[in-house]
C-alpha cells in the first residue's frame, strides 16, 4: 500500500497507537503511576483527527485534560496550567501526572505526506492547515493577518519553530520534528515554572501523531522523562 511504504520511509520507527501506549505503561509501571490514581492531559493539535489519540489516553487513565492548540503548542495560558495541575488525585500522598505532546502529520491513500481523505470527502486535504501555514509563511515570508481576526496561536507557533534551527525548515517532516521540539520546551518550562514536581511525580511523553488510512494512527516517539519529589528530570526510556 502506498501510505504504509511513505510511513516506513518517513518514520521507520513508528509503532501503532496501542504499541506505543503499551510501552509508555511498561515504563511507568515500575514509577508508581497506577491509572486510577494517575492524571494524564494532552497537548494536540485542534484538529478532529487527533481524537483518535485522546479516545486512546482515555481508556487507560481516563479523560485526559486538553492543553494544546494549533501544532499541539500549549496554549492555555499559566491559568489553565493551574488548573490542570490542581485535577491531579493525591490520595495516598504525592499525585502522578502524564503529560503527552504530538502535533502531527497524515499520509493519505496515496501515500501523500501531510494530506489525509477526511470522511465524507472526495479529495485529501491538507492534515494540519497551521502547520502548512506555517511553512509557506516560513519558506515565503509572513502574510499579514486579516484585519479583526486574532490569529495569536498560529503566529506563536511560526515563532517558536523558527527559534529552532537555522533559516527554514525543507520540508512539512522538518517542521513537524521541530514542533515537536517547541511543545517538549514549552511544556518543560510550564512545569518548572510551577514546581510541579514538589506535590507530585510528573512523566512527559513527546513525539509525532501519524494519521494513516482506516484509522490505524501511529507514533512516532521522540522523548520521554520524569520528574520525582527531588525535582531531577531523568530520561525514560521505552522498551522496543
């Protein structure tokens, strides 16, 4: 199938939604981090594909708390991270809190990257409208706004992937690998900033939401880390 090769081409180490999922437990099962005692919220795109995932994190630790916007940036302000924060159960002493971040990307029938065949369409169209957006505005300069619409997020967004590495991204793939960079960041410094980890053990998951035909999304992982009672952040690796 065309969109299977282009998923091996562009992200050979993709693995299904319940594989990866799988893995993220096996990691955190030795931490502590009992699903009935564990909160999870979510920073993805706004996209109506992304629910796939979110369905997903549901099942085995609840419904999650939403974080992102456009890219999957966080985008609720240090309020909403309060807030957030204050949903975790502490029964029994310290919370547990999972914090995953995927913007993402599609691969339609024909193995187009960055195009996905919606229901009840008869064409694929553009996966992630920001991040397109934000690639053309990148690669050809920034197109002034519409006068009287805010379009806040997707400038924060163009700003923070530029801040990463150097001149424009080549490609929808590089951009994708850099917004993942941007949310890991922007989710770190949230946390630190509230010193989450003094009232509970706090585990952030980070990579790329693949959307693929008949609803079989994958994968891509890039990071994951832990933060316990001494505010140390340690790397937490995923079994393969």
């Amino acid at each position: 199938m065309p969109y299977r090769r282009t998923l091996r081409e562009e992200f050979p180490e993709a693995v299904p939604v319940g594989t990866y999922l799988d893995r993220v437990s096996a990691a955190l099962d030795p931490l502590d981090f009992v699903p009935e005692r564990t909160f999870a919220a979510v920073s993805v795109c706004r996209d109506e594909l992304t629910e796939h995932f979110t369905e997903h994190v549901a099942d085995r630790w609840n419904r999650p708390f939403m974080l992102g916007g456009l890219g999957a940036v966080p985008s609720l302000g240090r309020t909403g991270w309060q807030a957030a924060l204050s949903h975790v159960p502490h029964e029994g002493g310290r919370g547990h809190l999972i914090v995953f971040g995927l913007p993402h990307v599609g691969i339609d029938p024909e193995g187009r990257l960055g195009q996905s065949l919606r229901r009840h369409q008869n064409r694929p169209t553009p996966t992630c409208g920001a991040m397109v957006a934000t690639l053309r505005a990148l690669q050809e300069g920034v197109e002034p706004p519409t006068p009287g619409l805010d379009d806040h997020e997707a400038d924060r967004l163009r700003r923070l992937v530029a801040e990463l590495g150097e001149g424009p991204p080549a490609d929808l793939v590089e951009l994708t690998r850099r917004a993942c960079a941007a949310v890991e960041a922007e989710m770190w410094a949230e946390l630190e900033a509230l010193a989450a980890w003094k009232d509970m053990d706090v585990a952030v998951f980070c990579g790329i939401q693949i959307h693929v035909p008949h609803r079989d999304d994958h994968i891509w992982h890039s990071s994951a880390a832990v933060q316990g009672a001494d505010g140390t952040r340690q790397p937490l690796p995923l079994a393969k």
